[in-house]
C-alpha cells in the first residue's frame, strides 16, 4: 500500500459521505434547527432581561451545540452499519483508522461546520457582543470537530446496539466536558474584554490529542463492535 | 512463579485459588477496618476548628482514593484483556466497575454530609467535587454499556475501550474542572490544602486506606468467582463443581 492509494482511499470516502449526506437535504437541516430551538427555549424559560441573557448566552449557546453534536453522531456509522459497507471497510487494505477519520470528517464538515453559520444569528438573539461572537465562531471552530471526534468512540461502541441513543449519551456526554468549559469560558472572557489566546490554544490541543488518538480509539471499537 | 501466575490465569485455578484466599483476606480487612474505626473514631485528638466532624474523613478520604484507584486498575485490567486476550482480566475490570461506583458514590454522600456543617449547604461546585461527580458519571457509563450488549465478551472488551479512553480523559477533565473552578469563583470556599496533619490522624488514616484496598480486593475476587461461573457455565469443571455437593 503506498501513501499515494491511502490519501485517495481517504478522499473517496470523504467525497463519498459528502455526496451522500447533500442528497439527503432535509436531514441536514435537522441538527441546526435542532441547536436554534433550544436555544431560543431559554429566553423563554428564564425571562428576556438582556444583561441576564447576555451573561447566560456562552454557556447556553455551547450546550446545545454539545447536544446537536451529540444527537447528529448516530448518523456517522448508522447506514453504513446497516447496509453492510463497514464491514467492508474492515477488511479493506487500508488501515481502518484512516477510513474512519475521513468518515469523522465528513460527519464534521456536514453537521459540524454548519453550526457556525447559525451561530452568530444566535449570538445576536441572546445579545452578545461582537467580540465574544467573534469567540464563539473561533470556538466553535476548534471545538466542535473534538465533539465528532469523541463522539465516533461512543458511535462506534454502540453501533451495534437496538437502542444505543440514551447509552450513547451517558459514553460521550463527560467526556464533552473539558470542551464546554474551554469553549464557554473563551466567549465569556472576550465579552469582559479578556484576553482569549490560552482558551484557544487549549482548545487547539484538544483537537489536535483528538485527532491522533481518536481514530484509534474509533477503529478498535468498530473491531469489537462488528465481531 | 511463572508457573503460578500461568494457573491464576485459567478460569478453574483462579475459582480455586481465589476461593482459598477470601476468608484470610476478610479476616485481615474486617480487623484493620474495626483498628482503623477505633483509632479515628475514638483515640484521635478532635480538631481544633472542625470538631469531631472531621471524623467522616477516615471514611470519605479512603473512598475518594479507592474511586480513582479503581478506574486505573478497571482500566489496565481492560487493556491486558484486549492486548493478552486474558479472559481473567476482562473478568477483573467488569467486576471493578460496580465496586469502584460505590466507593464514588460513598466519597461524594460522606463529602456531602461533611460539608453541611462545615460550608452550610449540602453541596458546592467545588472543583473536586464536581470532578468526582463526572467520575462517578464515567462509571455508570461503563456500567450502562456492558449491560446493554448481549454477548458479555464483547461487552467486555467494548468496556475496556472506553475505561482506556475515559483514563485518558481524567487528567484533562480533572484540570479543566480545576481551571473552571478557580475562574469563576476563587477558592473562598473552605480550601483544606495540605495541612500538616496530625500524625495520630494520619495513622487510623492509612490504617483505613489499607483496609479499603484489601476490601476491594475481597469484593472483587468474590464477583470475579461468580462472573467466571457465569461465563463458565458449560465447562466440565463447573458442571463437577455443582453436582458435587
């Protein structure tokens, strides 16, 4: 196997999740309507007083892009788990780890980057100011692809199971948590005027210790999973 | 020894061995437990600004100890029964994780209780305490997912990827929580650093902290006994082990 077939392996499948995820529209749109109303539940929960709203907003903000992250993960392994293509990703040539990155990456680009479109429009409704939107959107930048990527550990451990849903959320939910603090903490030291490079870079690191050591992770869970 | 441990690893010696060990090690663990109870409940000097309240801490101290303690040898366990595929092991990290629940469970109830004289309220977003919630957290996942597969030997080789992945994530969720801590209220809560503590406290302390170990060594050789049955319940060895009496 050279480097040459392994990058195209990878591309293929990234090409082909993309394809696969733009004919099937409507459920792109899921998870962001999903992230948009619960955010807008707060306002009505709590009271509309802007300077609470505004305090409130980063934490708020972040937890339900954890929870879209988190309900749209069953969608990364699902078809193909039930039209048999994991299996043969299993016993393809390539390594698996790789495969499943390209198919982490996908999920990301398809569910994840999206969020950041929505993200300011939601920064607006809850008054945030236009630096800490400027955090959010870095934020959720480096965040958001380290919840894809943990979250594949839960999918993957779970995938073969009738009713996976709630098990997979108590699996990924703490180990969401070091983002959540990270992320939140970044958007509410920018709106006091702080600043945000050390958020940043922990975040940074996060994603870059998910990155390496998740796919690995992924792939022997898919191993025992699918045995 | 070689040979030994070669023995330990079969499911049949290891029912046998571990059989032979339980009473000596309760013995042991119930005398330094009673020894332990009696030097911090009675000999050691109350504390001069927390009263005899302090006195939970020979029970919260050891437990919170054991629950990180019992995460790390589930863990290992884990790993040694994916890597060697070691039923044994696997069968060491399934029964950890109820047991090392519990001991979580017990540092945050006994920690709770402690605070609702000393803080005035039954529970603070203290930065330990709130990593020993997401711990406890961690467990039940571990637990929920073993129970939700069928086949307990995937079951338990699926727990073992997650205890390695939720060990590598302690630290990170540990120090994030700290950090979080720190940023947004400031230790003005009792903070109980290092204090130079009384050397008549540290012994019933210790005595405590052994005791709990040998506990956790006690329960889980008798859950690991009862899981080997289950598992084994086709071998001959069992079959004669139940027709026998």
């Amino acid at each position: 196997m050279s480097t040459a077939s392994l990058n195209r392996a990878f591309a293929l499948l990234l090409w082909r999740d993309l394809v696969l995820a733009l004919r099937r529209r409507t459920e792109l749109l899921n998870p962001l309507l999903f992230f948009v109303l619960v955010t807008t539940l707060f306002p009505l929960g709590i009271g509309a007083d802007p300077a609470l709203l505004s305090a409130i907003a980063p934490g708020i903000i972040w937890v339900a892009a954890l929870l879209a992250a988190m309900l749209s993960l069953d969608s990364v392994f699902r078809s193909d788990f039930e039209d048999g293509s994991l299996e043969q990703f299993l016993i393809s040539a390539q390594p698996l780890s790789v495969l499943v990155l390209a198919k982490v990456v996908a999920h990301w680009l398809i569910t994840g980057l999206p969020l950041l479109i929505v993200a300011p429009l939601l920064g607006l409704l809850l008054h945030l100011s236009g630096a800490s939107i400027g955090a959010l959107l870095l934020t959720l930048l480096l965040g958001t692809p380290v919840l894809s990527l943990i979250g594949a550990i839960g999918v993957a451990l779970t995938v073969g199971l009738r009713r996976g849903g709630v098990i997979l959320s108590l699996l990924v939910l703490p180990l969401y948590i070091p983002v959540l603090i990270f992320a939140a903490d970044a958007v509410a030291s920018s709106g006091a005027g702080l600043p945000i490079t050390a958020h940043l870079s922990l975040l940074a690191a996060l994603l870059v210790l998910a990155l390496s050591l998740s796919p690995l992770a992924t792939a022997a869970a898919l191993k025992i999973s699918l045995s | 020894m070689l040979r030994f441990f070669h023995q330990l690893g079969s499911p049949k010696h290891f029912y046998r061995i571990a059989g032979s060990w339980i009473p000596w090690l309760a013995a042991v663990c119930g005398l330094l437990m009673l020894y332990g109870l009696y030097q911090g409940m009675v000999v050691a000097p109350t504390d001069y600004q927390q009263g005899d309240s302090y006195r939970i801490m020979f029970i919260h101290v050891p437990s919170a100890w054991m629950s990180l303690f019992i995460y790390v040898v589930m863990a290992a366990a884990g790993a040694i029964g994916l890597i060697w595929h070691m039923k044994l092991a696997e069968v060491i990290a399934i029964s950890s994780a109820p047991i090392g629940a519990s001991f979580t469970f017990l540092a945050l109830v006994t920690g709770s209780i402690w605070g609702k004289p000393m803080w005035g309220t039954w529970w603070v977003w203290d930065a330990r305490l709130t990593s020993e919630l997401i711990l406890l957290f961690l467990y039940l996942g571990v637990m929920a997912l073993y129970g939700a597969i069928d086949d307990k030997r995937t079951a338990a080789r699926a727990t073992a990827i997650l205890a390695i992945v939720g060990v590598v994530n302690i630290p990170i969720i540990h120090y994030s929580v700290e950090w979080w801590n720190t940023l947004h209220q400031g230790p003005t809560v009792t903070k109980f650093g290092a204090p130079s503590i009384d050397i008549r406290m540290l012994i019933p302390l210790l005595v405590m902290a052994v005791a709990f170990k040998l506990f956790y060594l006690l329960v889980v050789l008798m859950r690991a006994r009862v899981e080997v049955l289950e598992r084994e319940r086709n071998a001959r060895w069992v079959r004669e082990l139940v027709e026998a009496p």
